[in-house]
C-alpha cells in the first residue's frame, strides 16, 4: 500500500515561532524590574491587562455567543477583592491576586442563571444592568469606604523595586493563565465543542453539545479571568473606586480590541490590544478626538472586514500563532 501524500499536521513553521517567542517574553517579562525603568515596567503591567481582559471577552463573545457590556463588574470585583483581603484579612497582597477570583466567580455563577434566557441585545443590555448594580452596591458600602475608595496600603511594607518584581511576575502569570489556558482549552476535546458551537450553537446541540452547561462554565471562566486581571491593575494603580473599577469603558475596550483584532481567534485580541495601546499613546493628547477615531475603525472593521485585521492577515499569508485545529498538508517528497 502506497503512503499517502497527505498528512495531518497541527503546528507550523509560523506557530512554532510563535510559542517560541511568547515563552521568551513570559520569561523575559520578570526580569524588567533589573533592566527597565519604572514607566516601561507600567506600561507592560497595563498592556498585559489589556490583552487578557480582551482574551476573556473573546472567549466569551467569540466561542460562547454571549456579547457582554457588563465584564467591568468582573474587574471591579477582582480588584476590591484584592484590596479587602489585604486590608481586612492581613494577607499578604500578592498572595491575595489569585484569591481574588473567587469573588467573580461566585457573582458570575448566579449571574448567568438570571441572564441565560436572555439573547442577542437583551443578554448584553442585562450585564450592563448587572455591572451597574454591582456598583451602586459597592458605592453603598462603607465598610468598603463607599463612593470614596480603597488604597493598597499593605504595599507600604514593600519597596518599590520588590513591588515591581511581584507586579511582572503576575503580568507573566496572567499572561500564562489567560492565553496559554485558553489555548490549551481550545486543543482539548473541550475544544472542538467551544469550536462548533462558535461556528453554530444550534448544529452543535444536534451532536450532543450540552450548549447550555458550555456557556455556563465558559460565563465562569471569562469572570475568573477578568477578575484577575483587575486584581493585577488595580495592584499596581495602588487606589480602586466604584466609578473607576466598575467603568463601562472597560467593556468599550473589550470590543474595540476584540472587533478590531479578530473575534473567534487567539491572535485576534494580541492584535488589537497592541493597536489600542499604541494608539492612545500616540493620539490620546488629543482628548476625545481619538475615541471617535477608534470607535470609526471598529465600524469600518465590523462593516468590511468582520473576521479582524487579522483574517485579512490570514488571507495574505496563512501564518497562524496558536492554532487549534488540524491541517491537511501535502507530505514532502523524498530527495
């Protein structure tokens, strides 16, 4: 019997770079505080954040249907989770990060209970209504000093250069966490059902994907997530408040960096976090102008290029970072 020509591959010359690169970075991010000054190390803690609250509202809109306006009532909640365990617990605060996704998770699991019957506008109009509410509840606490905030005053007890060093290796962490588990996810048997449900939540439920129980737990994730990547902003901002830890913008973000990137695809959200981030640097002295320009692009996106730049990408050159699925390609002939 002859061999076939063909054979089945998962990873490519372009994703072993990639996952080359990426673990380079992850390595190289904790040792910044040695080598780079305090504002790059900020800027990296920011842009970090950016891509895994991003990762998370696509895994959430792009694998799971559910187009979310109200993931800022996960940040704010890991975020005051991480200032309460630290002010009322005495733990210590780094140790408290990963804690603080807790407190997501347990408002995520009845949260979607009373939204899952909702859909489309209804079910994104419903989380806005959460967030709010999660805010006006915090805004009322005076144990949590109500309207006027919190300060992380445990990071008094270290120095800068120790807080720097705990702040990358969380960025390195949340980093892991959120892409690498995603990815990861995404290549399991998990996987092919988060992936045929994207494609068609219908069909998928034919073949005996539990829909229902998927974007239960995917809901759950993305919160966790969220959560955690609050926690780890707000650490380094050092102050949180209702109105700024429960910010609508956040989710503005989430879909200008996810639309604009690509929905449905890791490398999607990579993409635009570093358009979003390079851009308000570059245009952000120019106040709200630069809002009305992102918020052009992601029409013009939406319109024209619904995939994200990067399917326009993946159209000129087929060179994908993480890829998830298998690839038929013709077997090298033999010298």
């Amino acid at each position: 019997m002859q061999p076939t020509p063909y054979v089945v591959r998962r990873h490519t010359v372009s994703s072993k770079i990639a996952i080359v690169v990426a673990i380079l970075l992850l390595l190289a991010i904790p040792t910044m505080p040695f080598w780079a000054s305090s504002g790059h190390i900020r800027l990296v803690v920011e842009l970090s954040c950016l891509i895994a609250i991003a990762q998370m509202w696509n895994l959430l809109a792009g694998y799971g249907g559910m187009v979310s306006v109200g993931q800022q009532a996960f940040i704010g909640a890991g975020g005051y989770s991480l200032f309460a365990l630290s002010a009322f617990a005495g733990l210590n605060p780094f140790w408290s990060v990963p804690l603080a996704m807790i407190l997501p998770a347990l408002l995520a699991a009845p949260s979607y209970l009373l939204l899952r019957k909702l859909d489309g506008p209804y079910f994104a109009i419903g989380t806005w209504v959460l967030a709010e509410t999660f805010r006006l509840i915090t805004g009322n606490l005076d144990v949590l000093n109500a309207g006027s905030g919190m300060t992380l005053r445990a990071m008094s007890q270290f120095s800068a250069h120790q807080r720097e060093v705990g702040l990358t290796i969380l960025c390195s962490l949340l980093l892991l966490a959120t892409i690498g588990g995603t990815f990861l996810m995404l290549r399991s048997r998990l996987g092919l059902a988060l992936t045929a449900m994207r494609d068609d939540a219908v069909s998928a439920a034919s073949q005996g994907v539990n829909v229902g129980r998927m974007r239960f737990w995917i809901f759950v994730v993305a919160a966790m997530g969220t959560g955690l990547a609050g926690a780890v902003y707000y650490m380094a901002q050092l102050r949180i408040s209702p109105g700024s830890g429960f910010d609508p913008y956040w989710s503005s973000i989430c879909i200008f960096i996810v639309m604009v990137g690509g929905i449905g695809r890791l490398e999607g959200p990579i993409i635009g976090a570093l358009i979003y981030f390079f851009a308000t640097r570059l245009f952000g002295e120019y106040g709200a102008t630069y809002l009305i320009v992102l918020g052009i692009l992601t029409l013009i996106v939406a319109l024209f290029a619904p995939g994200g730049l990067w399917s326009l990408l993946s159209k000129v050159r087929d060179w994908p970072w993480f890829p998830v699925g298998h690839r038929l390609e013709r077997r090298a002939e033999a010298p």
